[in-house]
C-alpha cells in the first residue's frame, strides 16, 4: 500500500452508554470471552486492506484500552486518541492526529463488531472513485415525519430511505475541510459525519454502498443476546455476558 494512501480504521469508542442503563460503557462488556470492542478491532487487524488503527476513547479509560491492546497482540494499533464530551469531537481527534491529507479514514463505532471483511471492502473500493462513502442498509419499516405537535406531516418514499451504519470513509482532505466550515457555523449540530459533509461540501458526492442487517450496533441490552449469537454463528467460543 502506497504511503499516501493509507487505509486507517478509526475505532470510535468514547461513548459511556447512558442509554445502556450500565456503569460499564457497553464496548467494553464482554460478550463471547471477548469484550465488544475487542471483537471490532480484531475484524480490522485481520483485514489485510487496513494499513493502522487508531482508537479513540475518554481519556479515564486509556489503561483499559492499552491493557487490551497488549493482550490481544494487536499489531496496527498505532495510537489511542482522547475523546470529546460529543461524537464529533471523537472524530475531530482521529482527523488531527494525521496530517497526510490523502489517508484514507474509515470512521467506525466500536459498538459495531459484526462488519464483514465485504463491507470494509467495497468502502475501500468507492474510496478509489469517492472522497466520501457511507454504509447503509434499505429502510424496512415506513418512516413518518411529525411536526412539534407530534402530527404526522409527511411519509417519505421508503424506497429511496436507508438506514445509516458504519464505516463512514473519507478521504482526510474532504473530512477535514467539511469540519471547518462546520465549526464556523454557530448553529453546527451533528450525529452522523456524512451529514457534515453533505451539508457544508455539498459539492462532494457520497456514495453509498450496500451495509448488512448483521451490522448491528448494540444500543440496549436486548443487543447482546444478539451479538452472542452471531458470534458464535461465525465461530467465536460462546460466552456468557458480563462486565
């Protein structure tokens, strides 16, 4: 791989799951004999297309992090990024620690084990077309849009809606750049780094390639039984589910 041309999975793991109900942050829950996160870094370890992996984290669980990273001999892991009290700042922190603007990050939530080998793939392939590529699956249920009164006000197409996974996979460049105007907006509110892209470099294309219903992101404990069966479906040992 062409130095100016890395492909760097950014593992985003600075979430704290207030919406988990837990004092563990969910990626670090064991499930499988492995916790969640360690099971996401192990896809992009043994995916011979990435080049390095970064990890971000709240600064409080940096030993964790190194502890894991040692015990599981992870070769790419290259540093361990602090984040920021919102996920934009996790992103922030991956742009800044590189400088080449032709790297290649792939944004991805360390709560989201289950991405195939085909999916970071296909992400790498567009990367070669697209300064900007998201992962996303058809939306199966109707999606309704109510007014403040909770009054239905529209019921898009569902044909055209997709529902949004991770990697999300720019090119240093256009992520960087988008985040700049960005943060000169005083209204700047985001989730999702695609949609600072779309929104402040509209001129720069997002392509979209096929993600996979087992790309789960484990949201709510009913996630896990979930992500255990899976893993064991793909060969992982079964383990119970702990803390």
């Amino acid at each position: 791989m062409n130095n100016n041309n890395r492909n760097i999975a950014v593992v985003l793991a600075g979430g704290v799951g207030s919406r988990f109900g837990e004092s563990t942050p969910k990626q670090f829950l064991k499930v499988a004999g492995k916790t969640i996160i360690e099971h996401t870094i192990d896809v992009f370890e043994n995916n011979a297309l990435i080049d390095e992996i970064a990890i971000v984290c709240q600064p409080q669980y940096n030993t964790l992090i190194n502890q894991i990273i040692a015990g599981g001999g992870y070769r790419k892991v290259r540093r361990v990024l602090a984040g920021g009290a919102e996920r934009y700042h996790s992103s922030l922190s991956a742009i800044a620690a590189y400088e080449n603007d032709d790297d290649r990050l792939l944004l991805h939530d360390a709560v989201r084990p289950l991405v195939s080998d085909r999916i970071i793939a296909d992400c790498i392939a567009a990367l070669e077309r697209y300064d900007a590529v998201n992962v996303a699956v058809p939306a199966t249920d109707t999606i309704i849009e109510v007014d403040d009164e909770q009054i239905i006000t529209a019921v898009p197409d569902r044909s055209r809606l997709r529902c949004v996974q991770t990697p999300q996979c720019f090119r240093r460049r256009v992520i960087r750049q988008a985040y700049e105007r960005a943060l000169k907006d005083p209204d700047f509110r985001t989730t999702d780094d695609c949609g600072v892209v779309r929104r402040y470099m509209p001129e720069v294309a997002i392509k979209v390639v096929a993600g996979e219903v087992s790309n789960i992101k484990v949201t709510y404990k009913e996630d896990l039984a979930l992500l255990e069966r899976e893993l064991v479906l793909r060969g992982e040992s079964a383990g119970k589910i702990t803390q």
